[in-house]
C-alpha cells in the first residue's frame, strides 16, 4: 500500500513538472502583434498615358505588410474609356476598388519590402455606360444599329498579380510594378447586351485581359 502510494506521488510530481514546463514554453514563446506600416502609391504608367489615349484611368495602392512575407492591399481609382469596334460604339466611366493580398516569393535580407511577389485580387467596378449605337442584323442580312441610353452597372473580376518593388536608393520611395491577369465574372447587363469595356477591368469583348502598372510608392 506504502508503495502504491509512493509510486502515485512520484508520478503525480512529474506530471506537475511536465505541465509547469509545457505552460513556461507556450509563455516563451513570441505572440504575434501587428505593428502599424503602410505604403502609399500611384501608377504613373497609366496615368501618363491617359493624355495621349482614349482611355483615362487613374489608381493607386495602399499595402501593408501583415506577417512575415503576407501583405494586404486595397486599390482604387477612376476609369473612363470608349469603345469603337464591329459597329458597336459605346463609353463608360466610373470607379472600381480591388481587395487581395500577396506573398513575398523572394525578399532582400536586409529591406522585407524589396522583392519579387504574387498574389490575387478581388475586385469590382461601379460605373455608367451609355451605348450610341450597337449593331442589329436585319430583314435579308441588312445591318442597321440601335441605341441605348445611360445606365448604371456594376461588374466584379478576379485578379491576380505578379509583380516587384525596389527601394529608390535610401529613401522612402519605392518603385512597384506589376502584371494583372483578369477574369471577368459578373458582367452587368443592359437589356441583355454584354459590357463592351467595364472601368478597371478593360475591354470585356473577352472574359480574360490583361493589365500592367508602374507605381511609385511611399512608405510610411
């Protein structure tokens, strides 16, 4: 019985043991906090080009890093564009806003924020789009077009990025650019008509474009 009791203890002191110690590792160990760091940037790339163009877009970018090699961002801007192709002649304007986050891929060892990253995007746009004329076949294969008013719509896609940012020298600058893959998956109707062009996303005649941008960038 004595030993029965002996043993019981023995263990009963180990098991304390134990647990102290698992409980002084889980202390040990560092919590994750968030500590407050934003960059601020512009794409200058479309923003130039819109004085020469057809279309004008302007956006820029807010990012902040989450975790280790994880950033958030949220981008914004206005797009005005027009489309004149197969007798359709259309315009739209508007703004759009995209949500995502990207992983670093491979990162300076001495800057976390100079590298190579991908990552993904979901965005939409809100915008008014009016049609002049879009073309109609008739009666014995003649062609004629219709018009539509003004309305208000809205279209979502999914966005990838793959892209890079380097540090301007010293400074708080950065140069970021990227490549967007797009995939529009709700285009908004007017009587039934597919969007011509969708403010953000592009040309929409197909589901899948293309989007580039060259930001100069601000961390704070």
């Amino acid at each position: 019985m004595k030993t029965r009791l002996i043993y019981s203890l023995i263990f009963s002191v180990f098991g304390l043991l134990i647990f102290s110690a698992q409980e002084k590792d889980e202390a040990e160990k560092p919590k994750w906090k968030y500590e407050p760091n934003f960059m601020v940037g512009v794409d200058v790339l479309n923003a130039g080009v819109s004085f020469f163009s057809d279309r004008q877009m302007f956006q820029g970018f807010i990012s902040s890093r989450i975790k280790d090699n994880f950033h958030g961002i949220i981008e914004a801007g206005f797009d005005k564009n027009i489309y004149q192709n197969n007798g359709y002649d259309a315009e739209a304007s508007g703004p759009f806003v995209k949500i995502g986050a990207f992983y670093m891929l491979a990162r300076d060892r001495e800057n976390d924020f100079n590298g190579f990253y991908g990552g993904g995007k979901v965005a939409g746009a809100f915008y008014t789009q009016e049609y002049m004329a879009i073309p109609v076949r008739g009666y014995a294969g003649n062609s004629s077009s219709v018009s539509m008013p003004s309305s208000s719509q809205s279209s979502f896609w999914l966005e990838g990025t793959l892209g890079g940012r380097v540090q301007l020298f010293e400074s708080n600058f950065y140069i970021d650019v990227s490549v967007q893959p797009r995939y529009l998956v709700v285009a908004g109707k007017q009587d039934e008509v597919v969007p011509m062009i969708v403010p953000g996303f592009g040309k929409s005649s197909n589901k899948f474009t293309m989007g580039f941008a060259w930001n100069i960038a601000y961390k704070f």
